[in-house]
C-alpha cells in the first residue's frame, strides 16, 4: 500500500468516524437528559412517573417533473423532537381520553452538547407544563363526569427493549440526482405529446430516516430506514368540467429496486391512452348491484370500513362508533376470510410494503396480529394504553413525527379460502346480474384511496375513490370504461355481501391520515366479488380540495397513494 493510498484511507476512516460520533452523540446526550429532567421533575412534582423521548432524524431528496421539464430538485434534513411526560398514575393520568397536548419542537443539527441539552429542556419543560396542567383539569372534570364506559388503565407496562442500528452513511446513501431528474424528464414526455392532458407528471422521493426511542422504563432503540416512492400522474377534464386523474405509484426500500425504466415508459404511455378514453367515457349514474373490486380496490375497502374499527385506543373514545368493541370471539366477516396486520414483513406476495417497521413509537417491538381468523374477530391492534378486556401492546402506537401515538394499522393482509380465478368471479358477476335483472355490474379496477367516518355523531359511512371502473355488461357486450364514479356504503351492511375472492393478491402502498397524522401503510388482498354494492356520482372538486376536505377529525380518517399528500 502507497503511502497516498494510506493517507486517503485515515482520511475515509476519520470522515466515517466523526460521522458516527454526531450521531452516537445525540443519543447519548439524550438519555443523560432524559435522566436528569425526569430525576428533576419528579423531585419537583412527586405525580410525574414516566417520561420519553422520540426523535425522527430525516434526510429526504426529492425530483419532480411536468411533461418533459423539471419542477423541482430538492433536499432537506430536519430533527423532529417528542417528548412525553406522563403525570399521575398507570391508571389515571394526563392522556385520559386526550388527543393532544403535545410539545414536539426540532433539534438543531449539531454537534454541540449544549446547544442540543438546551432544546431538549425547553421542549422537556413545555411538555411538563401542559401535562401537569391537563392532569389537573382532568381530576376536576372526574368529580362531575357519570361512570366512564371503559374503566381499564390509561397506561400499561411494556417489555425492555435494547436496540442499535449502526450509523448511517449519508454520502453513499445519497442518490443521483441528475441520473433520476433525466429519468423522469424521459417519462413525462410520452405526456406531452397527448393534447388531451391538463398535467402528465413523475415525482421522486427518497427519504432517510433515524429513529430514537429512550424512555425511563429502560428501552433504548436507534433505528435506521429508508423509502422511496416514485410515481406517475396524469389529469385530463370531461367536456362537462370533470377532472379525471390517474395515478400510479412504485414502493420500494432503495432507489435501486425500483422497477427499469422500460417498465415504467410502458406504464405512461398506457396511462396516456386510458386518460383520453376517460375523457370521452360516459358519466356513470348512481347504482346499486354487484361488484368485482381489484386487490387494490379491495385493499383500500378493508382498510376503510374494517381497519379502522380494530384500532384499539377508539374503544376508550366515547364519542367514537366502537362498532366491534364487545365482538371478539364472534363472527365478523364470512367465514372463508382472514385478516392480519403485518408490520414485520417487507413483502407480501412478493411486493415490497411500507408499514414495515421493528418498534413502535412507544418503543415497543412490532409483531403480527392476527385481528381475525375464518371471520372471527380475535384481536384489536393495540397500544401501551389498556380497553376493558384486552390489555399490553402488540406494538402498533403509531404517529406521524411529532405527534402522540395512536392504535394504527401497518401493513394489512387478507387471505381467503374461498378462492376463484378472476374468470369465476367475472361469471359470479355475470350470473347476479342476470338473477337481480341489471344490465351490468361493476369492475372497480383502480383507485387513488378513500376515507371514513367512525364517529357516533355522524353515520359511520365509507367513501372508496375510485379512478378505473368499467361496466360489466350480463348480455355479453365489451366491457365499458366509465367515470364519475365513488363507491359508498356503511361497514356491517357491507361485510355481508361479501360472497368470493380470487386466488392472486394485490398491494396498495400509500399514507393513512388520522389523530396522529400521517403514517405509511399498505393494504394487500385479492380481488372480491360483492353481490350488492351502492354507488354515487363523484363530486366534480379539484382532487387537493377534496383531500383537505376529508382530513378533518379524529373521526374522519383515511388512505391516500403517497403523491396526493407529498
């Protein structure tokens, strides 16, 4: 070895150390402080008895392009800090029934101790204050309030856990910029040689994500992960004024797994053809029959109107509709359908998912549920905070950076015994038509998400948002593409029309929107077929204003593919 070759690797190592070192230093600044605010406050406030802290340390690059020319090229790196301080007892605290009162700030990105201990103790105190108040409130308002419908405690006790990543290696994670900005110029000129397009566009993200979780019952996790997606997106407008987008997104860990250009070039310009077939497609009117909905489509459906009735924590929230609180052990679904929420896989029938993580964000460890076996409810998704009848977490307190963890879903797989060949089910369609006397019945072929109410106060319905749909026609004629179209329904009405699935499953990856902000998850099933399903003419709205529209409230949550809220 040359003594340049020498010098150049000291060099590498020192670069690659002092790397290492700013980021072992945040974390051990963080448990020295976490030791001394909470030996602290405790001294000060005898009712303080468990603290932690998260921080979501993220890099993201990001591409965007519009028929042919480049948009946007940017990055950015942002601490985001959370601090929980729980005041009172496991039983009765500061989170009773409370869906905020949070105080996550940022961390500046340094290597100075002290400038990262100041930040940490102005979000620790302000954390502090608004617990200690809430509590307080919380005591007075238990004095006049009738008995609560769930007695169980506000906090459990959750296994130790010691986890270490090494690391991360910015520079090589780093992707090409140029590389992926020429890429997507290359796609989004199919798209510009369609007159019929208002847009035709590819966006790309890459984002690094290091994770902390230290808190005073021991655990302390550091947890690297990245993402990618990658999608395409055209819009065209009917003559009446309606806009009519499709969409479709490439999930992958690493930039290098996306799917080869040529693949994706084949994509746009079928997208490009089918965007002016919806432009001059029929609008379809309401209607009520039989249904076939894709993997997808289906995915997004259990999601929707199943999913979210599981997410334990509702079941404390008596405002929320709690449709299977005291259904466990009980038929829920037919009896030919299971369902499990899997944020241990990466793959489910060999696409890659993105509700995979290893720890929760109460630094508990993730593992499979199965929440219903052969149509029997067996289990809620569950975090460290108790219901009546099912206590412990099985590590599924989900947020988005900064926010207060709730029961969410991670990734969701439905698996069927009763199972045809899209061919059978087609027939099945057919065949129901002819015995309700409809002309046709649908084929939901592809959507861009959906939403729910789950709330006491409003009719617990669902929305799937359909983007491809075709008639079915029972006599024989070609399949007809139609637009205009939302698929609606309320859940237990639902689950009954329920009567086959296919024997091949399809993936949806895109971000759910609740309480706790937005969080990745997917949602794999095979294709169903519905013998009775009710439909509505979408609202002619902008697709943003319909997005905002629908992410209101605790009790209005949602699935999106991943560009609608990038």
């Amino acid at each position: 070895m040359t003594t340049a070759t020498r010098s150049l690797l000291l060099i590498g190592m020192v670069l690659s150390c002092a790397n290492a070192w700013s980021q072992d230093l945040l974390s051990r600044v963080l448990k020295n402080e976490l030791q001394r605010e909470f030996t602290q406050l405790k001294a000060a406030d005898k009712n303080v008895y468990y603290m932690s802290y998260r921080v979501d340390d993220m890099v993201s690059y990001r591409v965007t392009a519009n028929f042919g020319v480049i948009s946007a090229v940017d990055s950015s790196r942002v601490r985001v800090f959370t601090p929980t301080v729980r005041v009172g007892s496991y039983q009765f605290d500061n989170t009773h029934n409370i869906q905020f009162g949070g105080a996550a700030g940022t961390l500046p990105i340094v290597e100075n101790e002290d400038i990262l201990r100041l930040s940490i103790w102005k979000s620790t105190d302000l954390a502090y204050k608004n617990a200690a108040q809430i509590y307080e409130q919380l005591l007075t308002n238990k004095k006049v309030r009738v008995a609560e419908e769930d007695t169980a405690a506000d906090f459990s006790n959750a296994k130790r856990e010691i986890y270490y990543d090494a690391p991360l290696n910015y520079k090589a994670l780093k992707p090409d910029l140029d590389k992926i900005a020429a890429t997507l110029k290359n796609f989004t000129r199919v798209f510009k040689q369609n007159p019929d397009l208002l847009q035709g566009g590819a966006n790309f993200e890459f984002k690094i994500t290091r994770k902390y979780f230290i808190d005073t019952d021991g655990s302390d996790i550091v947890e690297n992960g990245t993402e990618t997606w990658q999608s395409i997106f055209g819009n065209t407008k009917a003559d009446d004024g309606m806009e009519l987008p499709l969409y479709k997104l490439y999930f992958a860990y690493k930039p290098s797994e996306l799917p080869s250009g040529d693949s994706v070039l084949a994509d746009v310009s079928q997208m490009s053809v089918k965007l002016t077939q919806l432009k001059k497609s029929p609008l379809a009117d309401p209607f009520v029959g039989p249904a076939i909905l894709s993997g997808r489509a289906a995915g997004v459906f259990f999601h929707e109107i199943f999913g979210h009735r599981l997410e334990g924590k509702r079941m404390k929230n008596e405002s929320d509709g709690q449709t299977f609180k005291n259904k466990i052990g009980t038929e829920v679904l037919p009896a030919f359908l299971s369902i499990a929420m899997d944020p241990t896989a990466k793959k489910v029938s060999g696409a890659e998912v993105n509700g995979f993580y290893r720890f929760d964000d109460e630094g508990v460890a993730a593992r499979k549920v199965d929440v219903v076996e052969n149509g029997i409810l067996r289990n809620f998704l569950m975090t460290r905070t108790p219901i009546n009848g099912v206590s412990g977490s099985n590590g599924h307190a989900r947020t988005a950076p900064g926010g207060i963890p709730e029961s969410r879903q991670s990734n969701l797989v439905v698996t069927g015994k009763s199972e045809k060949t899209f061919n059978e089910l087609r027939d099945m369609l057919i065949a129901e038509c002819k015995k309700q006397g409809k002309p046709y019945g649908y084929l939901f072929q592809d959507v861009q998400g959906g939403f729910t109410n789950v709330g006491r106060t409003t009719p617990n319905a669902f929305n799937v948002l359909p983007t491809e749909v075709y008639k079915i026609y029972a006599d024989g004629k070609p399949d007809e593409l139609v637009r205009g179209v939302d698929l609606i329904g309320t859940p237990l009405s639902m689950f009954k029309h329920i009567a086959a699935c296919s024997n091949s499953m399809e993936t949806f990856n895109g971000m759910c929107g609740s309480g706790s902000g937005w969080v990745p998850v997917s949602a794999s099933s095979p294709a169903i077929f519905v013998d009775v399903i009710e439909t509505q003419k979408k609202a002619n709205l902008p697709n943003a204003y319909r997005y905002c529209q629908d992410q209101t409230s605790t009790n209005n949550t949602g699935i999106f593919l991943y560009q609608l809220v990038a």
